[in-house]
C-alpha cells in the first residue's frame, strides 16, 4: 500500500466511527498506531486539551511517548504545546541542539528522540490539541509527509468537534427527558417515571424476597375546590398537598402525580402488606391539618387505594389498575379512607365502570385519534373519500378499538362529546390533506351513533362544527345505520333530513342485516349505500349471498344510489363485489385503516399529488 492508499484508509475508518459513536480515546489510539505505520517516524502523540487548556486525552505510540506527551503539560512548553496553542505547526529537526524548548527538548533526547514533528488540531477557529510526530534520527520530514501528517490532524479535529456536538445533543437530550418525565405543576415523576420506576421496583423486591406496595391517591371532592376557588387555588392546593405526603414517605419510596389530583405511591422493600395500610394511614393523617392558602381554610381527605406485587411475581399489568380500582372503591364506601384491593370483587364488576371513568376524561387528555380508510371507485382505482374511524389511545391498555368503547359510550351519553371531536378532526384533517395535496382526497365519511342524531341538537353541531372549521359541507359524508330510525322513525328522519339540508352527504351504512331497509331506502335521502361486510365472508361460496348483494345493488342503482362493497379482503372479493355492480369497494384488501402521518405517507406522498391508485381491477 502506498501512502495514499494508506492515508485513505485512515480517512475511511474515520468516517466509520463517526457514524458508529464517539469513543475519542480509542479512536485516538487507533490514529497514533495507524500514523506509525503510514509516515516514516518512529512514534506518534496526540495530546488534545480541555476547556480550560487542561490536558483531556493523550494518546501515545508507546508508553515512553505518552510520558512525553504529559511531560510538556507539566512543563509548561514544548512543540505540542507551542503548536496547540500557536494554531501553526512546529519542526525541530534536532531535538539535541534545540534551544526552543530547552527543558523539553533535554527530556526527550534523553528519551532517545532525535526529532519532532507537531501539527495543530484545528477545526472552525477551535483548538482541540496537537498531532505530534517523533523520529529517532536526526532530519526533517519532507513536504509530502508534512502535509498527510496535517490532514490527518485535521480529520481528527474534525472528528473530535463532531463528538462534542453529539454530547451536546445528548446532554439537551437529558433535559428533555428529565422534563418529559416530571410534572409541571408538581416537580413529581409522572406516569411515564412512574411506570418505569415501578418496573425497576418489582425487579428489585423479586430479588431481595419482599413485596412492593403502590397507593392510588385520589383526593375526595377536589373537583368542588377547583369550582369553588378557581384554578389558580386549586393548583396550589396540589403542590401543597404533593408535600405532604411526600413528607410521610421514605428516601426510597416514589411519590409521582398521574393527573389532576391523582397521586400514586410506590413503597419497596416491605416484608407485610401492613406496614403499607400503615403508610397509608399516615397519608391519611397528613391531610387532616387544614390548608391555608391566601387567607382562605381549606380541609381536605383523600381515598387511598393499594394492590401489591409479591416476591418473583412479574409486574402484574394491571397493579396500577387494581390500586385505582381500590382507590375507587374507598371512595363508594364515603372517602377520607383506604382500602385494599380485593380481587373477587374486581372481578365481580365489570371492567366498564372504570374504563367509563377513563372515557370520560379521554377528550379533554386529546387520547383520542381517528384512522382513515379509503373508499375507492372500482373503475379507475380513484380514491373517493376516507373513512373516519375511531380509536383511543389509552394510557395503559394500548389503543382501544370502537368496539369497546361504543358501548360504553353512547348509554353514558360520552358519545356526544366523542361525536363533536371526531367530526372537528375529520374535518382538521380533511384541510390538512387539501393544503399539502390538493383533491387528492376529496370527502371524508363520519360514523354518527342513533344516540347523536336523537339527541336535541345534532344538525345544530353538525352546522357549528362545520362553520367554525370552515369547512366545505359538500365534502363530509355522514354514516348513518337503519338503527336511527328504530326509537322514533318521523323524528330520526327530520333531523336527517334538516342535516343534509346544510348540505352534508348521507350513507346509509351497514345495511342488509337491518329490519325494515328497504322501505327506509325508499323514503331517506341518502346518496350512498354501504353493504355490510358479513355479506363478503361467504361470497364466494353462497349462491344466496350473491342474490342479496346483486339485489341489493340493482335496489340501489334503481333508487339514484351508488353502492359501497365494505369489508373485501380478497382480490376475489373484490372481482365478485365489481362484477355485481358495486360502484366503490373499501377493505383491508385495499388498505387498511391507517393514521394521518401513515396516510400522508403510504397513500399521498408516493404520489405527490397525482391521482391515487389502489390495486383494483382496471373495469369490470
Ligand atoms: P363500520 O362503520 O362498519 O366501519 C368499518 C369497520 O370495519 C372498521 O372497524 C374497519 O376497521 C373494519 N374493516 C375495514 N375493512 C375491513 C375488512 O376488510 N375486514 C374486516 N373484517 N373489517 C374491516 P372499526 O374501526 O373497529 O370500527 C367498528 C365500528 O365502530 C364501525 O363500523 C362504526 O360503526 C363504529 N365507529 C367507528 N368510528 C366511529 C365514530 O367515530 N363514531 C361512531 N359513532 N361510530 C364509530
Ligand atoms: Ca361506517
Ligand atoms: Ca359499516
């Protein structure tokens, strides 16, 4: 290899630790070895200083070189030094007759070095250190030496610029971090430091044989302080009330806030579960002096919930959830008190009454998203609209479909809230997709439950949400099942009706596993109709599914309807669905139900704009 050859290498390996990490000292070993082998010198230093011209790292050769290279620091001069911080680079050709750098130059010659070579390390007007190389001949380095010797000084300026760049990024990185795992208000671990810290402390207690203990806090009727005293106080309250109880807990104990006034404690290292009724006796204890905040009194009690991991279980799922159900439990028997999990009953309720509890917060905590599947015409593979369809993004269980939530939702009249939200999004999202790509996708559906369109006001959202959005009215579709018309027919079809006056699209979603659809087909004014997906399962293999869905569809086509074939899974479903005459078809087959980030960049971006193609047959 020649010196070029070799110097390349070096180069490349540099490149590579770059992308690989920042390990300064062993890239700097690595150089000096590398040098050796590359330039005619017997040895190599690099010395590299610290903020405050303090030696940070030295790299050697050898040993004997190292102690040379610290040697200068101690002296206060020398070639490196003088090259470090002069910024130019040094000869001295013959260290025995040298009158430079008298003190250095009689150590180095009475380590056997003849001559010295140093070149400064420099990168955007910063001096990291100095590249040092020494013969034990007499004689200077020619030209060419003397330039790959300062390239290579110069990449490892480079390099160690860029390390520091990466530590600052970490170190901002660290901060961050700390302020995505604290409270605001409170100073405390949040749900996040509070899920990890509960992980490390179920390790811990497998390990040292004992249990750990976690305490659900719920202040009681905190809600009448915020109303009665205003934010501001209530806030306060809080703060006050995270110092007590953190007063009442041990060094190792956690203390973190979950939301509003809900605390959750951690105790470790327990040998029985009584000594954490203990301490929640005494969280109990600590509010009963009143508050005094502003010249206003104000007594507070809180219900306390606890569930426990014993000894080499694995961290239960739900101990957070069994603490909270605790918690809720002491406060049905009347609050100011604690109580302990009791499995039996956990299971006896049913899991609804506290995942209604989360719902209820859900909107206002922004937990909700919607996903969008798109609704494609079958003759040219154009996309016609997207589907909006809800999910909830629940802080422990992952994302909840509708399915669970639905239920929940509409007898506990949630639903409404839920209702507003999905359609502002639709309708965010829908003029988001119009500025980044034009009328790449045109409308956008909406599901609306029977219990929205009977409750007072619906065509009066409907409207609000479309002015105060701006929206075009024409580009929503609402999505509607024959089960609104089932309570009260006239008045489900008056309030259809005034809604679509304002000039909303109707689909009539579902259908074919109703009651009375053809007569509802007949008054309502949809303009499009949804087959529902059960009739895709057998297809293919049911000669009376196919009549029902070609009657369907001849049905609709007679009553001025395009059709929507929903659920297709199959390219041969879909080949059935087009040669029956749907008009457009939507389903897994085509795409599945996908995020706006998912949808900008699966769907509309490979595209930039240009009409969006689905996998369809190209006619029927
Ligand atoms: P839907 O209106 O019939 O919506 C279509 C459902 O079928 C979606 O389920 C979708 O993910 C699923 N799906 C799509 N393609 C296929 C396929 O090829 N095969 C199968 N097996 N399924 C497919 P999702 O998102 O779980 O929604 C379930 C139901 O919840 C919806 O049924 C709709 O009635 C209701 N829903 C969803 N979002 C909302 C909403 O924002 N408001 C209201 N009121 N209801 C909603
Ligand atoms: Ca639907
Ligand atoms: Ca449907």
């Amino acid at each position: 290899m020649d010196r070029n050859e070799k110097l390349a290498e070096v180069l490349a390996e540099f490149a590579q630790n770059l992308n690989e990490g920042f390990r300064v000292q062993e890239i700097l070993d690595h150089l000096v070895q590398k040098i050796v082998e590359m330039l005619p010198v017997t040895a190599a230093g690099v010395m590299v200083m610290g903020p405050n011209d303090d030696l940070h790292f030295v790299a050697a050769s050898n040993d004997g070189i190292g102690e040379i290279e610290t040697l200068q620091n101690e002296l206060g001069e020398g070639p490196c030094l003088e090259a470090y911080r002069s910024g130019v680079p040094v000869a001295i050709p013959d260290i025995e007759h040298d009158e430079r750098f008298p003190n250095f130059s009689r150590r180095a010659f009475e380590h056997g070095l003849a001559a010295v070579f140093t070149f400064p390390m420099v990168v955007e007007g910063q001096r990291f250190g100095a590249l040092d190389l020494y013969r034990d001949q007499r004689g200077s380095l020619d030209p060419a030496d003397m330039k790959s010797a300062q390239v290579l000084a110069d990449v490892a300026a480079a390099y160690l610029h860029n390390a520091q760049e990466r530590s600052n990024a970490a170190d901002n990185l660290d901060l961050l971090r700390q302020r995505s795992l604290h409270d605001p208000l409170t100073g405390l671990p949040n749900r996040t430091l509070l899920k990890e810290r509960l992980e490390q402390a179920v390790a811990r207690g497998g390990r040292s044989n004992q249990l750990v203990a976690v305490l659900f806090v719920d202040l009681d009727r905190f809600k009448a302080v915020n109303d009665q005293f205003g934010h501001h106080i209530g806030d306060r309250v809080l703060v006050a009330v995270a110092g007590r109880l953190r007063e009442v807990l041990r060094a190792g104990d956690t203390l973190a806030r979950l939301s509003g006034d809900e605390f959750v404690i951690i105790c470790e290292s327990l040998d029985e579960p009584a000594l954490a009724e203990r301490v929640a006796e005494r969280l109990g204890a600590s509010l009963v002096p009143p508050f005094e905040l502003e010249g206003r009194t104000l007594e507070l009690t809180a219900s306390v919930g606890l569930a426990f991991c014993g000894p080499g279980q694995e961290l239960p799922e739900s101990l957070l959830r069994d603490a909270d159900f605790a918690m809720y439990q002491a406060k049905q028997a009347g609050g100011a008190q604690h109580q302990v999990i009791d499995h039996a009953a956990r299971l006896v309720v049913d899991g609804r009454g506290r995942l209604a509890r989360e719902l209820r917060g859900a909107v206002d905590r922004g937990e909700f998203r919607l996903a969008y599947q798109p609704l494609v015409d079958v003759e040219d593979g154009g996309l016609v609209a997207v589907e909006a369809l809800l999910r909830w993004q629940h802080p422990d269980r992952g994302l909840v479909m509708p399915d669970e939530i639905l239920p929940i939702a509409e007898p506990t009249g949630l639903i409404l809230a839920m209702g507003e939200w999905v359609l502002t999004q639709a309708c965010h999202d829908l003029q988001h997709w119009q500025q980044q790509f034009g009328s790449a996708i045109p409308r956008v559906t909406v599901n609306v439950s029977p219990y929205q369109v009977m409750a007072p006001g619906f065509e009066a959202t409907v409207k609000h949400v479309l002015e105060t959005t701006g929206t075009d009215p024409a580009s929503i579709f609402l999505e509607v099942t024959e089960s609104a018309f089932l309570e009260d027919g006239p008045r489900a079809f008056a309030v259809l009706k005034q809604t679509r006056d304002l000039g909303v699209g109707l689909i009539l979603d579902d259908f074919g596993t109703g009651y009375s659809s053809l007569n509802y087909l007949r008054l309502f004014p949809f303009d499009i109709l949804k087959i529902d997906r059960v009739f895709m399962d057998d297809l293919d293999e049911d000669p009376s599914t196919r009549t029902i869905v070609a009657a369907i569809i001849d049905l609709a086509h007679g009553l001025q309807l395009s059709v929507v074939a929903e659920g297709i899974e199959t390219q041969r479903q879909l080949a059935e669905v087009v040669e029956l005459g749907a008009d457009r078809a939507q389903g897994f087959y085509l795409c599945h139900p996908l995020l706006v980030d998912e949808m900008d960049q699966r769907v509309l971006a490979p595209a930039h704009g240009a009409p969006i193609r689905l996998p369809v047959p190209a006619s029927r």
